[in-house]
C-alpha cells in the first residue's frame, strides 16, 4: 500500500505493552495507552491482517518494554507460525535478555536492538532510572551466544551526559560485533519536549558528527527504504546507523505504527491521527473491511519535519 507521498508501507512497528521497569531521561512513550491492551489472540490476528493487506514481511515489536508482556515468547511463536514475516524483531531495554533470549530466539525472533546509551554505570543510572549495566551487558552476551545477528545497540546521544562516550561505544561494537546505531534526541515525548528547557539543554545535533564519520567511513551506504538513515563502516569495522529526524529522514518513513492498545498509526509524532482497530478486530469482518481501515490511515500520513 502507498500513501500520497508515494510511500510504500514496507514493515510494522508494534508496542506490546506501556509497561516498563525504567524511567528512561527522554522517554517519547511510543504507542503508549491507558487503556487495555491487545490480548494474544488480537496481536496474532492483526499482524496477519497487516501482513495480508499490506504485502509486508518485516515486523518490530516494541513497548513500552516488550519484554515486560509476560506472554512475550508466545505472540513471537504465533507470529512466526503465521509465516508472513521473514523478518521478526524487537527493540528492548535488554534487562531481561539473560534469561528470555534463548526462548524468544526459539519462539522466531530473529533480530534485536538494545538501549545502552552508556558503559558506564552511574550515567547508566542517570539516564535509565535502572541500576542494571551488568545485567543488560551480559544478556546482550548470551544474545550473541544464541545466535541473534545483527545486534544493534541504541544510542540516543545527551549532550553533557554521554555524548564523551561516542568513540568507547564505536569501539565496544567493533570488539563484539555489534552494530551502533546513533540517535538524535527528539522532542515528540512531555518528558523531552514539555519539560522546561530539557531539549535545548541535552539535545545535540548529530550532523557535525556524521561529517566526522563520513571522513573516516571506509564504506557509507543510506539506507532508502529506512528513512534515508546513512550506515557507516570504520577501519575498526565498526558499524554506524545515524538516525536524525529531518525532512529526508521522513520522507523515506516506510512504516506504519500499532499502539498497545490498537491504535494503528503512521507517524511517531501524529498518534492523535491514528484508528483505533482493536474493536473490529473483535468481529469477523472480511479482509476488505480491514483494508478499508488500514488505508484511511495509510491516506493521513504525511512527512512530519
Ligand atoms: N523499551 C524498549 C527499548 O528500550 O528499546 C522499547 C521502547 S523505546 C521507546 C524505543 C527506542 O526509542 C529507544 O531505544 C530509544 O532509542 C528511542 N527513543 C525514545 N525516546 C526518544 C527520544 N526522546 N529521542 C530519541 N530516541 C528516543
């Protein structure tokens, strides 16, 4: 399905749940929602009608924290059996990895990304409102174990508060072949943009450092189909994804968005423009009926920046 900017929808962003152990600095609260959320049998349902409708086979599971949805191995095993998806992931804050990446590997999914905005403990603190770098840096081990690959660390950049460990998490990606992906701090979240001068304090902007990065890339490729987001290869083989929210960034958005409670969307910063689906996904309505929804929502997306 294309929008009226000629953007194909080519994978989903699904949050799973609002909960989450961390109180994370700059927390955008994606796909957040009071109210209840999707049970198993209604996330299993709607992933096959997106895929059917929408001709999609890459998913990302997301929160809230993912992990934290007790059924979590069980919505990944029933999306795997779908057999849609070839491409089943999950962003996390990888606190419970050390002991659930064994089964969610078993249950399908093939693909991970971490929050880890910094090695050092007490910053870690800082950021996360979570005492627990060693617990996330030994499930990102075991994760690696088991066979997850690429593993992608996210690295959402503060200006005076982590943006001194740039080369440190360039280096730890090289050693243990992960691949980083650095972020632009954004305003969309009330914690970010709504908090007194928190953005203009923290935020920096990331273009000076992709310059650096690209004199010293050996490779740079710009990921089209992923928001136009420019990847860089080291001389340390070191792997650099730069995410910064600009017009390009949008205008190669090819994602469509749920919220834990069914709100699909098309946009991170216009959830209020999205159709809540959960009610109809409680009937039997033919596959037509569906798409009539998805495409009403597909039709309101429109490059944000
Ligand atoms: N709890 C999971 C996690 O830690 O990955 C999933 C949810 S979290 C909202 C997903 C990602 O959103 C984080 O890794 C972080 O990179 C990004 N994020 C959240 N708020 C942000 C902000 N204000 N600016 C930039 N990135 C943000």
């Amino acid at each position: 399905m294309i929008d009226n900017y000629n953007r194909k929808i080519k994978h989903i962003r699904f949050s799973i749940t609002s909960k989450c152990q961390y109180s994370c600095l700059y927390c955008d609260r994606e796909g957040y929602s009071r109210t209840n959320e999707l049970t198993v049998e209604e996330i299993t349902k709607l992933c096959k009608i997106l895929a059917e409708v929408l001709n999609v086979t890459r998913i990302k599971f997301t929160g809230g924290e993912p992990l934290c949805r007790e059924e979590i191995a069980q919505i990944i095993q029933n999306v795997s059996d779908l057999q849609l998806y070839k491409d089943i992931s999950m962003t996390t804050n990888g606190l419970l990895l050390l002991e659930k990446a064994e089964e969610l590997y078993k249950a399908g999914l093939n693909r991970i990304n971490v929050s880890l905005a910094s090695l050092q403990p007490e910053v870690y603190k800082k950021i996360y409102g979570s005492d627990s770098l060693k617990t996330v840096l030994k499930g990102l081990q075991k994760a690696k174990e088991v066979g997850f690959n690429p593993i992608k660390l996210n690295f959402v950049l503060m200006k005076g508060i982590n943006d001194n460990e740039l080369e440190d998490l360039i280096n730890f990606c090289a050693k243990n072949g992960f691949v980083l992906q650095l972020i632009e701090l954004h305003k969309v979240s009330d914690a970010v943009g709504r908090n007194g001068d928190f953005y203009e304090k923290y935020h920096l902007d990331v273009k000076p450092i992709i310059e650096e990065l690209e004199s010293r890339a050996d490779k740079i490729i710009v990921r089209g189909s992923m928001q136009n987001r420019k990847v860089f290869t080291l001389p340390n083989s070191a792997v650099i994804e730069t995410i910064t929210p600009s017009h390009e960034f949008c205008m190669g958005c090819t994602k469509l968005r749920v919220g834990c409670d069914g709100n699909l969307f098309g946009c991170l910063f216009r959830s209020d423009l999205g159709k809540n689906i959960k009610g109809a996904l409680r009937n039997h309505h033919s596959l037509s009926k569906y798409e009539h929804i998805v495409k009403q929502v597909v039709d309101s997306r429109e490059p944000y920046y």
